[in-house]
C-alpha cells in the first residue's frame, strides 16, 4: 500500500530550482516548477549522473555528466544519451510540506 511521506518544505526550494533528497534508501530529486513540484529518481539512466543537480529549464532537466535530458514531470526521455526514462513519483503540497507517494 502506497503512502505519502514528507520530504521537504515548500520554503526549502525556490521557483525554478532542484534539489536531491533522501527517502526511504531512496535519492530523489525534487524540482520546483514555479509552485508545482515534480519529484523522479535521481539518477540517470545512461551513466548514474545525479538529475536534482542538474539544469532545469522548463519542465526538462539535464543531467549534469552527458546533458541527457528529462521530462521532470513524467520522467521520460527528451534527449539522448540516456535512452531509458526515471520514475516520476506524485507530489502534492500539505500545508508548507512537500510530500511525495512511495
């Protein structure tokens, strides 16, 4: 059964930032898409570079290791290298907590 854990504030990332957090073994990073947020894995699918790092424009971020680029709110593929999309977790805002459902 699924269930929706707190990973950050709303307060903790600013509009057009990403940041990495750790849940549950888990890295996932978090994306701020002026007051919406995403959340997929941190990881590339082409080397293991981490996303949270990486730039986002629009709803697209792009690995900083090799500039493959992902949709932030599906996970898919919208650039090689990478030729395999992440998982896209749904987010939603509860008061000033950003929670995300495992």
């Amino acid at each position: 059964m699924s269930e929706y854990m707190k990973i950050a504030s709303v307060s903790d990332l600013p509009p057009g930032q990403g940041k990495v957090v750790a849940v549950q073994g888990r890295e996932i990073a978090l994306f701020n898409l002026n007051g919406s947020f995403c959340a997929i894995d941190n990881t590339c699918t082409h080397a293991g570079g981490p996303l949270g790092e990486g730039m986002l424009e629009g709803e697209e971020v792009e690995c900083p290791w090799h500039g493959a680029r992902f949709n932030v709110k599906t996970g898919a593929v919208c650039n090689p290298p990478a030729d395999e999309g992440v998982t896209a977790y749904k987010v939603r805002v509860n008061g000033s907590d950003i929670e995300i459902e495992l």
